[in-house]
C-alpha cells in the first residue's frame, strides 16, 4: 500500500471514537464508585456497571483519537503539503471551535448550572451564568471541546517542526525519527511509555482539564499517542502485524479492564491504600489502553479494506455528533432526575434521544450545508 493511500477502516474507526462519547457521557450520571467531575449525578439510578463502562471507554477512546489525528495529520502533509494542511486544519477546527464556544458550549453549561444550583433558584443562577458568559465575564472551560484545544496545540507543534526541518533541509519523516528510537520494539516502548506517563496524574483515572491551560501530564499524555500516529503513518507494516493480532490485543485489554475497575472502585476509593498499588494500577491502565487501541486499529485496518457508503456517513456524521450530543445527554440526565423513569432505564433513555436528536440534527441541519461543508469539506 502506497504511503498517501487513504485506509478507509481508520475512517469508520475514528468516526466511532467521537460517537462513543454518547455512552462515555451517558454513563457519568449513573456511575456508583469513584467519582468523576462535577457534572449531574443521579443518586437514585446508581450502577456500577457504568463504572466499568466509563473507564472501559475512557481508556481509549481519546487516546484512540489522538492518534488517529496523528495518522491523518502525517498523511494530509505528504500529500497535500504544509499551506493546504495549516489552512484545512484552520476551517475544520479553529474556526468550530470558536463558532461552538458560542453555541453549543453555553447549551452544554446551562443543565450543570441548573442542577448545581437546584437548592435554591436554578433559573436565576441559570440567567445570571449566561449574562457572564456572553459579556465574557466568566469562562467555566471548553467542557467536551477540550480536545480540539488540544488538538490545535499539537497541529501547531507539528507545524513549527516541520517548518524547522525545512528550514535546515531535513523531510518531514517523523515517523522514521520514531523508527530508530522505537525499532522492532514498538508495542514495548508504547507499553513502558504510556505506563509511565500515566504516572504524572494527580489522581487514578484520567482526568481532563478544560481549561486555557492544560496540565503537562494531560499534553504529554495524549502528545504520545499524536506522535505514534505520525509514526505508525511512516511505518504501515506496523498496522499489518496488528491486524494479526487484533483478537487477542482486544480481548487482553478487556480483562485488564475488569481487573482495573475492580481496584479503582473497591480499593482506590479508600485513603489508606497503598502507593505501590496505585503506581501498578496505573502502570496496568497504560497496558489497557495499549492493548485496546491497538487491538481497534488491527481490526479496522484488516477488515474494512473498501470505501462503503455506511462508512462514509458513519465517518462524516461523527464530528457534529460529537459536538452536538453532550447539551442533549446533560439535558435528558436532568430532566429524568427523582422523574417516574426506572432507574434501570435512565441511562437506555438517555442514549436513545441523544443519538436520535444528535443525527436528526445532523441530516437536517448540516450534511448539506455550510455547517457540514465546514466541518467535513467537500
């Protein structure tokens, strides 16, 4: 396979990691054991299967992400060059961004201002915080839009190298730089490296911070996986040997997953645990992640070798899902709080009408039309 060829089952696949954001989201509200974030939480419909869930995907769905904007990023520059790259990456990511920041940011906040402020008078505070918002008085952070902050501040770090190799004649070939480090022990060093990283957190689980400044740990963390998506775009091979072994990387990783949810919930929790448990729970949770990112690239990669057209929508839609989901789920979480709804059925319900409103919204409002041409291209 030619180096610039697209592999249109890492298409589907990143188009899956944003999607999936419906369950990671989904699930905060009903979690029952360590806690995540203060956004709504619904005491009356606590499981831990939701537990399991959100670290399940948490630990790789990003991750997952990241490195597949690495990929594309690498294979966007070769084919197309560093100006057409610089002014992609400026129409379908800054420029959302800020127009989200205003829109759908606000739409986000509103139901965590209300239920924050449930004791007393929600709908003041709720026109108060809006009145602040837009006079810019107040920033509460990019929320789920973190990520293509983020983003940004990896696409400008690959644009001042690359225009620091041109300048002293050097190609744009990460991916081999990463090569003569890496060798033929590249799982190792994704093993050792990711482990270790993970060791900067403050806390077990990866948190995320959405503010203006993000920790080192979180940048170093998922900088990591962007670089081995530009390598593993310079090394293709590599993707074959994981197409091989896909089954048994999945299925590792789901293992680790219960064994970690275990310690998180039922061991972690406590303040009088032992540091040398953590550092190995965390240590394992880079292993997991590994295994399981991985595991869905060799899978995609070697079994969705042709361009379909449930693929391209799949692919297409999953950037405005993203965006969109999150004010609906927050919503749907607040409405069904102390509501006649089972408890058992809150979350279905919750993942039903966000998947519903968020891709109605999408073939309504924006597949074709400015929104969908600036998010999407032509």
């Amino acid at each position: 396979m030619a180096n610039t060829e697209r592999i249109y089952g890492l298409d589907i696949l990143r188009g899956i990691s944003m999607i999936l954001g419906i369950f990671l989201h989904g699930a905060i509200a009903y979690k029952a054991g360590y806690p995540y974030g203060e956004l709504i939480h619904d005491t009356g419909a606590e499981f831990y299967f939701y537990d399991w869930m959100h670290l399940f995907i948490n630990s790789f769905r990003m991750q997952l992400f990241f490195l597949l904007a690495g990929f594309f990023c690498s294979l966007v520059i070769k084919r197309k060059g560093l100006i057409f790259f610089s002014k992609n990456r400026f129409t379908r990511i800054v420029i959302p961004l800020l127009l989200a920041y205003f829109t759908i940011l606000p739409a986000t906040l509103v139901p965590v201002v209300y239920y924050q402020h449930m004791a007393g008078n929600p709908w003041q505070e709720v026109i108060a915080f809006l009145k602040d918002f837009y006079s810019l008085k107040l920033f509460s952070g990019l929320i789920h839009l973190w990520f293509l902050y983020n983003l940004i501040i990896f696409y400008v770090g690959v644009i001042v190298s690359v225009l620091i190799m041109e300048r002293w004649g050097f190609p744009f070939t990460a991916g081999n730089y990463l090569n003569k480090i890496m060798g033929s022990k590249f799982m190792l060093w994704a093993i050792v490296l990711t482990g270790l990283i993970s060791q900067l957190y403050a806390l077990p689980v990866f948190t995320i911070w959405t503010g203006l400044r993000p920790p080192l740990a979180q940048l170093f963390y998922y900088g990591f996986f962007f670089l081995m998506g530009l390598y593993l775009e310079n090394n293709r091979q590599r993707l074959g040997a994981m197409g091989n072994s896909f089954l048994w990387l999945i299925a590792a990783g789901f293992l680790l997953s219960l064994v970690n949810f275990t310690v998180l919930n039922f061991y972690l929790v406590e303040d009088n645990h032992q540091w040398i448990i953590e550092k190995l729970y965390r240590f394992s949770l880079g292993c997991q992640s590994i295994f399981i990112v991985f595991g869905l690239i060799g899978l995609f990669y070697s079994k969705f070798l042709e361009p379909s057209e449930t693929g391209k929508y799949l692919a297409r839609s999953s950037y405005w899902v993203y965006l969109i989901h999150n004010p609906v789920v927050l919503f749907m979480q607040l409405i069904l709080l102390e509501s006649v709804v089972p408890a058992t059925l809150r979350f279905p319900v919750v993942l039903i009408v966000s998947t519903i409103v968020s891709y109605a919204s999408y073939n309504l409002f924006v597949r074709k039309t400015w929104i969908g041409l600036l998010l999407n291209g032509k």
